[in-house]
C-alpha cells in the first residue's frame, strides 16, 4: 500500500445519527495521520455572526426555499461577513457559504476529513476528494444513543430523529438533493451490528485503493 503522506486529499462522511460515524471518522482522521474537522469548527463561524452554536444548527435546520435565499444572499453580498445575533438575519445558505468558505480554505493547506456539513457538496468538483455515507437500522441507532448518552429507547428515537430530519432539511436546502441519495458518494456502507473499530480498517484499505487510482489517473 502506497504512502499518502506527500498526496493532499479529501474525505468527507456523512451520517445518520446514532450510526457511530462521528467515531469512525475520528479513528480515520487518527490512522491516515489527517485533522478532523466537524461541528467544532462552528466556532469561528459562530463568532463570525456573533451567534452561539445552537444558533447557528436551529437556523440550519429551518425550511427555506434554497433559490430565493441564495438570491437573497447576493443581492446582499459581503452583509454575512459580520451579522448581528438575530437568527431571523440569518439564513441557512449564508451559513453554508461560510462553512464552505472555511472549508475549502482548510482542504487547500492540507488533507482533512470532514464530518456533515454537506461536504460531499461543497467539495463534489474536486477530484482528490472521496465521499462517504455511514447508514445503520433505526433499531441499531437508537440502542447505541440510549446507551452512549444514557436516554431512555423513547428519548433516544425522538433525538435521533430530531437530529436526522434538521441535517436533511440542511442538505436539502443548500444541494437540491437528499442526503441519502447515494449518487452523492463513493461509498454508502451499513455498519448495522458493527464497532466503529472493526470498521475502520477495511476503510482504510478502500481508501487508499481509490485514491492511489485518483492520483494515478492525474499523472
């Protein structure tokens, strides 16, 4: 297996809640020797609008028609470098194009792995990018948040609902596109049943494979 350490790479992973894919991305981040970036790194973005973090995730969670926010956002282009803490200033898409902005700025210093933030579409036109969605039975996800977060099975279901329909709404909003259509990635893969430990080698293996192919194809 060839060394990747001289590459620049992207790999982003989507998730369903409760499916351990935060975990498994991190075990990643630590095997491929690459940063890990995921809701923490809402922090500049939270002090660029002057707003906390629950903020931030409830306006990316309204429903909003993606198009006229977007023209909206133009017409009011460089007003999101600094807004007011008034959540009904800030739109969803405007806090997507900061996300991506950020982000595209850290994947061009370096190779990272990124959790949510519809990475798949932000970075989708870049060829040393991989796309990875981790999926697991309703019935699985639940008994792994009960447990991880000490809730009831009724709390656990309600959490992670909750938290599945306000990512959807957020990808919906900035793509036109579900999160689970799996024409998005490279790789949807099921860990019903599984530690995120055991599977993280067998990822590794495909990741090196595809993109020892993508930078072969480059030269």
């Amino acid at each position: 297996m060839n060394d990747l350490t001289d590459k620049k790479f992207i790999i982003t992973i989507n998730r369903e809640c409760g499916s351990g894919g935060g975990k498994i991305a991190r075990l990643l981040g630590e095997k491929l020797g690459v940063k890990v970036y995921d809701r923490s790194m809402l922090d500049s973005i939270a002090e660029q609008f002057d707003m906390t973090i629950e903020h931030i995730e409830r306006v990316k969670a309204q429903k909003t028609n993606w198009w006229s926010d977007f023209c909206q956002f133009y017409k009011q282009f460089g007003a999101f470098s600094h807004t007011p803490n008034d959540e009904s200033k800030v739109t969803p898409i405007k806090l997507y194009n900061a996300e991506a902005e950020l982000l595209r700025n850290l994947a061009e210093k370096e190779s990272c792995i990124i959790i949510g933030r519809a990475g798949f579409y932000i970075f989708r036109d870049y060829p040393n990018a991989l796309h990875l969605l981790i999926i697991a039975k309703r019935e699985a996800r639940i008994d792994r948040l009960s447990k991880k977060q000490n809730l009831t099975t009724e709390e656990a279901a309600k959490m992670a609902d909750n938290v599945d329909e306000a990512r959807d709404t957020f990808v919906k909003n900035v793509s036109g596109s579900s999160r689970h259509d799996a024409r998005n990635y490279n790789l949807t893969l099921d860990v019903t049943g599984l530690q995120p430990e055991k599977v993280v080698d067998p990822l590794i293996s495909y990741i090196h494979f595809m993109l020892e192919r993508i930078f072969k194809n480059r030269n």
